[in-house]
C-alpha cells in the first residue's frame, strides 16, 4: 500500500511539474509576443515619420529674390560709415508645399572689416563674436518679423519681406554699406539656401 501511494505522490509531482512549465513558456512567449509588437509598432511609427520628413524635404523649395537695408523705420542709413540696422528679405516659394523659414543667419563675409554673426528664428536671436562664442545678448528677443502671408503659399513671392533688425548688444555691429554678408536661410524642412549680398543704403 505504502508503495502505491508513493507512486500515486511522483505522478502528481510529475503532472504539477509539467503544468508549471507549461505555464512559464506560456507567460514567457506572451512578454516575448509583446515586446516585439511594442517594437514593431514604434519602428513603425519612426519609418512613417522619417518617411513624411523625406518628402516634406524633397517637396520644399524657396529662392531669394531681392534684399534691402535701411535704418529703423525705414530711414536711408546713415552715419561714417553708413550702416544699417534693419535687412528686409523677398523670397519665392518654388516649391510644392507653402514655405516657412525657421532660421535667418546674416555673417559678415571673408574679409569684411567689420565683423556680424547673427542668428535669428522667429522669436529669437543668438550673436556670437569672431571666435564663434555667443555674445550673450540679454534680452534674446525679438527674432526676424514674418511676410503678411505667412506660409508663403505655393508659386507666389512672399507679399512682405522677412525683416530683422540688428539688437542693441555689447560687441555686436551694425550692417556697414558696401560691404559684403552672407545670408543663410533654412526652411522648416530642413532646405538651406545660402546667398551673398552688397549691403546698400
């Protein structure tokens, strides 16, 4: 009898054992299942991102037309030499999408004598000295002032220009006239138009 009973105690263990094992695979391949769903969703999602960015990109296109320089207010600038404060900017939307400009960088180009590295967005701006360190002009505001139609909708010029006008900061120049800048303007996409100019007056 005893030994009956032994036997009948080592079958349980047996089928109990089984069972647990069972139920681990089972729990383990759902956390596994799951895990690589989670993962294929989010890579999903990134690839649509990237691939909605890559279009935006290929379809976004702009071209300066026409640049101004004037004092504030729009007064001939003035002093000796002359320089300006305020950059107005025309551009053309080419592309096949409206445009937004995101930044507006005005650098004083090779050999100017009178040093300018300005970055401008649309509420803010950062100057930096010849060394490349940030001036750290406080307050950093305004940025540049947007066309009255902003975006610029597609095949048009914008109505109004993108104007920035040069902040009152320790060690940061006015536009001088005559000489030569390098404008760099970057869409929201990611498209970087990069031109030089002749400051007038």
């Amino acid at each position: 009898m005893k030994r009956k009973l032994s036997r009948n105690r080592a079958a349980v263990s047996e089928l109990v054992g089984t069972l647990i094992m069972v139920g681990i695979t089972l729990v383990a391949g759902a956390a596994a299942f799951g895990w690589v769903n989670g993962q294929a969703a989010t890579s999903e999602g990134a690839y649509g991102q990237n691939a909605a960015a890559g279009v935006n990109y290929l379809q976004e296109h702009f071209a300066p037309i026409t640049s101004t320089f004037t004092g504030t207010g729009g007064v001939a600038c003035s002093g000796t030499p002359d320089v300006c404060t305020v950059a107005n900017f025309w551009i053309f939307n080419n592309g096949r999408l409206a445009f937004t400009l995101s930044t507006l960088q005005i650098q004083s180009a090779v050999g100017a004598s009178s040093f300018l590295n300005i970055i401008f967005t649309p509420t803010t701006f950062t100057a930096f000295n010849a060394a490349g360190a940030s001036l750290g002009c406080t307050p950093s505001t305004p940025g540049f002032t947007v066309p009255s139609t902003n975006p610029v909708s597609i095949g048009t010029l914008s109505q109004s220009p993108y104007s920035v006008t040069i902040p009152t900061c320790s060690g940061l120049n006015d536009i001088v006239v005559g000489q030569g800048y390098v404008i760099t303007m970057t869409g929201i996409y990611g498209n970087v138009v990069q031109f030089q100019v002749t400051a007038n007056g």
